[in-house]
C-alpha cells in the first residue's frame, strides 16, 4: 500500500513539474501587444482594422511611433500623440490619416497644411468621416462628399462598386480594378489629379433610398486623387475601407495599399500614423501576444525535465542514481569529518562514557540518559571502526 501511495505522490509531482515547466515556456513566447476593435485603427488587428499596413510599414523600416506608455506607480498607461505632439519633418517623413472620426482644429489643419507646403506628403482617406475639417484647414481645395455611391458596376450589391477606370500613375501602379465598400466621392479643385472613377452607371444618393431620382448627380465619380499643395502631396482616397485588413485580398486593394504606402514614404525615413482623431468605443488595450520566439536554451532545458520527470515515473534508475549519490556524499562528508575533527581530538584523552552522559544531560535534562549513553557508545564504536580501517 505504502509502495502505492509512493508512485501516486511521484505521479503527482511529476505532472506538477510539467505544467510549470510548460507554463514557464509559454511566458518566453509572449510579448506585449496593443488592440482595438475601433474601425480602420493601426491596433486592430481584426477584418476592420488597417494593422497590416502598419506590420508593412514596420518591416520596411518606416514606421513612427503614434503612441507611448507612461508608468505611474503600479500602472502603465498608454497615451496616444496628437498632432501637437509629433514633430513631422516634411523633408524626410510623411503623414497617414485613415477615416478619422474626430474633428480637426484650425491650428491642426494649419500645422499640417503648413508641413504638406514645405514638401511633406500626405495620404488623407475618409468616407463619411470628418476629414474635411482638416482640408478646410490646410487650405486644400479638394473635399470628400460624404455621399454614399451607389454603382451598378458592382459586387454583389450596388453599395459596393467595382472600379476599372483607372489613370496610369506611380500610385495605381498593376492596379487594374478595385473593390470598394460603402464609398464616397472626391470634389476636385484647384491643381488636382484623379486617378480612379467610378462607372457612368453610378450615381450620388443623397437621400439614402439607394435609389436614382432625377436630381441625384450621376457619375462617374472621383474616388482616388492627389493634390499638389505648395511643394507636398496631398492623397485623397474616399473609401478607406479599401485599406483595411478584411479587404486587401480582394480584386487589387492590395496592390493599391503597397503602392499607397510605398509613394507617400518614397525617399523618406518614417511613416506617422494619426490615431488621436478616432473615436475609440473600445478603448486601445495593452495585452500580450504568442510570438512563438523560445531561445534554444529553454527548449534544451524543457526536454531534459520531462526526460528526467519520465524516467522518474517508469522506473526507479532516478532513485537508485539518487541513493547512490546520497550516500556517497554521507561517506565523504564522514571520511572529512574523521580526517579534519576526530584524530584532533583524540590526541587528547577522551572523557569517558559516563562523563559525557553526565555533561550531555545536565546540558539537557529533558533528553533520556538511556538513550544519551547509547548513542554515545554507538559513536565510540563507529569511531574505533574508522581508525581500524584508516
């Protein structure tokens, strides 16, 4: 019975180890991560977010931080930059806006407008959104519509054109058509450029009935343009939807995307993406992410455990090899004990058993002389033993 308590408590320990072992892996394969669920958000890693325009600009090594986490006390807390907070130089970096939800002061519109005149580029994509405050402030003369375009060139329903007119530029570069999403339209003015259309079948629906009256405006419409402003650039896309992570795989979004972000950071340093004019329903969470990096060193030493755990278990080659070790450790510990301690002391004449029994219980009077005296005897012998061998 004692046998199988035995083998149930090494189980036990067994499996305990383990999970620590496993558990103390997997934090060296996690890192920290930041998420949203807030639509087009660099943080969201979901079909609605544009995470992977982010991942793409990071691996080209042009990415700007729009963020930074700020300890206080026990807590980290996580502040976004506002475009007061970054310091955009128009020679070497460039600026990202994707449908931004929160509307942009004079002093913003004018900050940027000002960056974007000195040679700064710019890729502006809104929908219903309110980037045409920042327009307004900048001193563009494009705006975006804020209309819904309906399309009967379409992909499964009219609300989601499909957009083969396409201007020849650095910027639609292979693009051959593209699949829009609840999309608005581009106003042109002044020293602009458009480079995608709808179809003549699209028309404006101003009311919301998503159907044609008479006084609606009929297409096409200007969906991608650009803008020369002073020395910089200005990219208007009307349909930012295009950019996200859900859509990327359909027709030649993707190819749009790299093209977007290659042109805008072309010959520049450092991409910023402005994510302080979105309203976050869901509130940007620092949590953590598998990166599946484990150092060589961790996997070697979590093999040899479960090894070791196993042989354990299955056999008793642990206990023996443990045994074996003890005594020898007890042998030497005894052999070091005799050599350095006791012929010291037994160059001088010992007390005898009965001395000691008497110093050892007037020392400790709760021990029994019965068995005082016995050990003492057993240590003589053991002792006259080892000289004997020696």
């Amino acid at each position: 019975m004692s046998d199988l308590l035995s083998e149930v408590r090494r189980g036990y320990v067994a499996a305990t180890a383990v999970c620590a072992a496993i558990g103390m892996t997997m934090l060296s394969m996690v890192s920290p991560a930041l998420s949203s669920s807030a639509d087009f958000s660099i943080f969201n890693t979901g079909w609605n977010g544009t995470s992977d325009l982010a991942v793409s600009t990071y691996r080209a090594g042009k990415f700007l931080p729009s963020f930074e986490l700020r300890s206080t006390g026990g807590e980290a807390n996580f502040i976004l930059f506002g475009l007061e907070d970054v310091e955009l130089d128009p020679a070497s970096e460039a600026l990202a806006i994707i449908g931004p939800t929160r509307a942009f002061s004079a002093a913003e519109g004018a900050f940027v407008g000002e960056f974007v005149r000195a040679g700064g580029a710019l890729l502006l994509a809104d929908d219903f959104g309110l980037a045409n405050t920042l327009l307004e402030g900048m001193g563009a003369s494009c705006r975006f519509s804020g209309k819904l375009v309906i399309d009967l060139s379409f992909e499964k329903s009219p609300e989601f054109p499909v957009c083969f007119d396409i201007v020849p530029d650095a910027l639609t570069t292979d693009v051959r058509s593209l699949q829009l999403n609840y999309a608005s339209s581009v106003v042109i003015g002044g020293s602009s450029d458009a480079l995608a259309r709808t179809s003549v079948a699209s028309w404006s629906d101003t009311d919301g009935d998503r159907m044609q009256d008479p006084d609606e405006p009929s297409g096409p419409f200007v969906v991608l343009a650009k803008e020369h402003l002073g020395s910089g650039e200005i990219v208007l896309l009307s349909d930012p939807s295009v950019l996200i992570n859900g859509m990327q795989a359909q027709l030649d979004n993707g190819l749009l995307a790299s093209n977007l972000l290659a042109v805008v950071s072309d010959g520049r340093a450092g991409l910023h993406f402005d994510e302080s004019h979105r309203e976050y329903f869901d509130p940007v969470a620092i949590g953590v992410e598998v990166t599946g990096a484990v150092p060589g060193n961790v996997k070697a030493a979590l093999f040899a455990l479960v090894f070791v755990l196993a042989l354990w278990v299955a056999t008793d080659f642990v206990d023996r090899a443990w045994a074996w070790f003890r005594g020898s450790a007890r042998s030497l510990f005894a052999f070091a004990s005799g050599r350095l301690l006791g012929r010291g002391k037994r160059e001088h004449e010992e007390p005898s058993i009965d001395e000691l029994v008497r110093e050892l219980s007037e020392a400790h009077p709760e021990w029994r002389a019965g068995l005082v005296r016995y050990v003492v005897s057993e240590k003589r012998r053991h002792d006259a033993y080892v000289d004997r061998r020696a």
